[in-house]
C-alpha cells in the first residue's frame, strides 16, 4: 500500500501543484498545500483505500488546508496587532478560492502553465532546472543536489532564490502569446534537453540519479508531446532523448569505461524505445518552418539506430543532415561532428582539412573534442607523432573519468 | 506592478547616432504609453560628464567627479511605468528605442506591507 501511494504522488504531483498554484497564486502555498495533502493521505488513504481520483482528493484538500493556514495566519495577526475588528470572516477567506475555481480549467492547462513559468527566460538557467525538477517532476531538493553535485542548501537556496524572483518581479502564472510562444517553447526545449545531457554525460556508474535525470527529461519530453499536440518540436526532441537513451545498456563496461558507438553490443540496445522514437522522428520533421535542430539530430541518431552493424551506417545521409544542421543551427561543435562524418564518407584527410579550418578560427579553444577528433583522424591516415601530440592535448583538457581513460588507452596503442 | 526602466548606452558610439531622429523615436515611444496608461515617469538623464559621485568618509562627505563606476554602457535616462506583470514589463522594455543599440534593466520597485 504504502508503494501504491508513492507511485501515486510521484505520478501526479506536478499535476496537483501546478493546480494548486493556479487556485492559490503562490508557489510556497501551494507547495505547503500539497505537502499537507500527502501527509494527510498517507494517513488516511491506508484505511480507506486510494480514491478513484487522487488528484482531484490532492486538489481539494490542499486547498483547504491552504484555506486553514491562511486563516490561523490572520488569527496570527490579529492577536500580535490586537485588531479584532477588522479581521476577515472565515467565510470571505473561503471566497478567495472558491470552490468551481477548481474544475474551471484543465490539469493539463496548469501543467504547461507551470513548465512555461519554472522556464521563465528571467530565471538564470540552473534555477530553471532546478525548479522545473523540483515542481513538475517533484524530485527532492536532496535528490535534485545530487544530480548536479552540488550541496542540499546550495540547491535549496537556488529554489528558494527562484520563487523569490517570480513572486517579487511578478513573473506571470500563464502560457505565452502566440507571438513569443515559439521562442519561449525553444527555452523550455532547452531546460529539457539540459536535464537530458546532465544525466546522460554519467561518469560515474554508481550514481542512479543521473539515470534517474534522463527517465525526467524523457518524462518531460512526453508531456511537452501531449499537451502542445499542434507543434512539432516537441516530437523532436523526445526522439532525439529516446534514441540516446536507448543506447544506455551498451554505453558503459562494468568499470564505468566509455564504449565507443562503433563498438557497442547492439543487442543491448532498447529496441522497444528505439522504436518510439522512430516514430517520433518523422512528426518532429513536422514542424512549421523549419525543422528544429532537435528534429534534425534525432534523424542522425535514427540513421546510425537503423544500421544492423557499424559497418552499415549510412554515413552519406548522415553528412548531409549535418549540413543542414550547420545551415539551420551554425555552431563550431556541429562543424566538428560534419567533419567526423565526412572523414567516414571521404576518409580522413578532407575531415582533417576540415577540423584544421576550425581550429584556425580558434572558436573550439580549450574544447578537447577537437584535438581528440584530430587524434582519431591523424591515427586513422598515420601520422603517429602528430597523433600522439594531439591526443595529450586531449587529454589535458579532459575532466570525465571514462574520456580520460579512453584517450590514455589510445595513447598507450601508439607508443 | 511598478518597475523602473534603466535605459543604458554606449555613451562612446552616441555620436554615430542620428539623435534627432532619436529623440523622434522617444517623442512617439512616450505618447504610447502614455496613452496605454503605462507611463507613471521619465526623463532623459544629462551624459556621465556631468556627474558628481558622492561617498562618506569618517561621517563626512566626499564628493568625486564622474558616475559611481566606469562601465561601458552609462545610466543616460529612465522610465518608471505600470505594468501588470514581468511579461509585460519587458515587452514595453523592449520597444524604447535605445533597446536597438543599448540594454535596457526592468527593476520591480519595492513593495512594503
């Protein structure tokens, strides 16, 4: 029982909160709301079984704890100002939040209402996650500091900062017009992809939470599909995250080491998820104009999910998204992968003239990407000093564990 | 909701500016809002030249020439308006024409209970 009702919360708690901020204006009430709510359910729900409509029972009765709590603060304040008079009837309190508020709108509609609101472009960007785990996806503040490595009351100050800056700049409970929805759906993509790339960057085998990151941003990516269903993007970005992560069982040795996609047990993969986000790939090139570079990245991971073995890849089509990634999202590190799939198309040395034409503009700076793919291209044609040269400024500036340990095996190959 | 509107420039590129079709811009700016019942104040501020900074120093005051620090965008003027939230505050933000080629800062003003 007590497991049913964990799924329970776990499942629907984002959609209770943001509920609950729509009926209460307040994110610090609503949340003190919807904790009363559990406490209350877990101490009621063993004996009288888990409602037919949990979230609806959540809803109501955090609302009136709110109500509750409100009222004693009033009372609070009357005693301490000794003002009787004036105190609002417990019934004018009850009015604020009346009770049709509740079946008024959607659950759906206060979801994307409080997505677009964690993601506000004037919330700096760690709190944007921060909060957007912590009120959709109802992580733990605890859970949330140890994804990002940082200490519990750092993370909680980060929230608390963030809910300070909504309520005093008066950061607005709702979904953006028409004409900015576009840019603001781009900036919720990215918290999104963030909190995916977070959790798939794993270094360290032992830490589930990061595993746990993806399921949110792939959670996330679900719910974005469902409730913006005239919008492509979304599409986009959820197979883009479905196909990464179905690659998740092959990706690591029992050690932690990096297994290179060239290399993984393809077995391993997720076929079932494999074959969601295929699906996913076609409605992301949906989209109105042009398609997102979501869309697009998640096509290249598609061509290399179709291929039986490595050797099948089909690494023309491959090149030729990357050119229409370079032309619809500009960007050196986008250049440098066109590179790596041109040097498969017409072999190492027009790539290396590539990555060389980059490194010149010095863009990629201290990005140790660049000299590792310059390593793997010069290995490749034979130029091993170079090769050797390059792969130690590699690992110079390498800080993953499994990254380090891949570019000084590769070294070692060479001496 | 109030806030204020700290309107900042590069004061070096002023002279690559057309001012007169500048103050154009202002001039029509600042009846819209007027007109929409966002505009509550305003003034263009006299360049960073002709600033005078003052401190206290063991309870007795100092005064230097020159804004508060040197930074390469300068306070030139202000807006205080109306606005009912964040969002609509910065889409006013947005349209003063000194946005074009500065930054503009959206402070809410402080409220006491």
């Amino acid at each position: 029982m007590a497991d049913q009702i964990e799924l329970v919360f776990r499942n629907e708690s984002g959609r209770v909160v943001a509920t609950l901020i729509r009926l209460l204006g307040d994110f610090e009430l609503a949340e003190d709301a919807m904790q009363d709510a559990f406490a209350a359910a877990l101490a009621q729900w063993p004996s009288e079984g888990i409602p037919d409509n949990p979230r609806a029972w959540l809803v109501n009765v955090g609302r009136h704890k709110a109500i509750d709590r409100l009222r004693r603060h009033m009372r609070f304040l009357a005693k301490r100002q000794e003002i009787e008079a004036d105190l609002m009837s417990d019934h004018q309190i009850g009015q604020w939040f009346p009770d049709d508020a509740v079946a008024e709108q959607g659950p759906e509609d206060d979801v994307l209402r409080l997505i677009y609101t964690c993601c506000h472009p004037a919330l700096p960007s760690e709190a944007r996650i921060a909060l957007t785990l912590r009120t959709v996806c109802g992580l733990t503040t605890a859970e949330i500091a140890r994804a990002f490595l940082v200490s519990e009351a750092t993370m909680a100050q980060r929230l608390v900062r963030a809910k300070s800056k909504i309520r005093d700049a008066g950061i607005p409970y709702q979904v953006p017009s028409r004409e900015v929805l576009a840019e603001r759906l781009d900036g919720v993509l990215a918290v999104i992809y963030l909190i995916f790339t977070e959790g798939y960057a794993a270094t360290s085998g032992a830490n589930l939470i990061r595993d746990e990151l993806c399921r949110e941003a792939i959670r996330l990516g679900r719910l974005l599909v469902e409730l913006m269903p005239d919008r492509g993007e979304p599409d986009g970005l959820l197979a883009l995250m479905l196909l990464h992560d179905a690659r998740r069982g092959a990706r690591t040795t029992p050690d932690g080491d990096v297994i290179l996609l060239e290399f993984q047990d393809r077995s391993l993969w997720d076929k079932a998820q494999i074959a969601e986000g295929l699906s996913r790939v076609e409605a992301g090139l949906r989209a109105p104009a042009l398609p997102s570079t979501y869309a697009v990245q998640a096509a290249i991971a598609a061509l290399h999910m179709r291929a039986e073995r490595y050797e099948d890849t089909d690494w023309p089509q491959i090149a030729a998204l990357y050119g229409v990634l370079m032309r619809i999202h500009p960007s050196p590190v986008i250049e440098l992968n066109h590179a790596v799939a041109v040097s498969m198309v017409d072999g190492p040395e027009p790539a290396l003239r590539l990555v060389d034409s980059i490194d010149k503009r010095g863009e990629l700076n201290g990005y140790h990407m660049l000299p590792a793919v310059r390593g793997e291209l010069l290995r490749r044609i034979g130029r091993r000093e170079e090769a050797v040269a390059a792969y130690r400024l590699a690992l110079s500036g390498a800080e993953l564990e499994p990254e380090r340990r891949f570019l000084a095996a590769r070294l070692a190959e060479l001496a | 909701m109030q806030y204020l509107l700290l309107i900042y420039e590069n004061e070096a590129n002023r002279q690559n500016i057309d001012r007169a079709k500048m103050g154009e811009e202002y001039g029509k700016f600042t009846k819209s809002i007027i007109e929409s019942g966002n505009f509550k104040g305003g003034d263009a501020l006299q360049p960073t030249t002709t600033a005078t900074t003052v401190r206290l120093k063991d309870g007795k005051p100092v005064t230097t020439h020159g804004p508060f620090a040197e930074t390469r965008e300068a306070l030139i003027g202000y807006y205080l308006i109306e606005a009912k939230d964040l969002d609509q505050a910065t889409g006013i933000a947005a349209r003063v024409p000194s946005a074009k080629i500065g930054s503009i800062e959206v402070r809410p003003i402080m409220v006491y209970n």
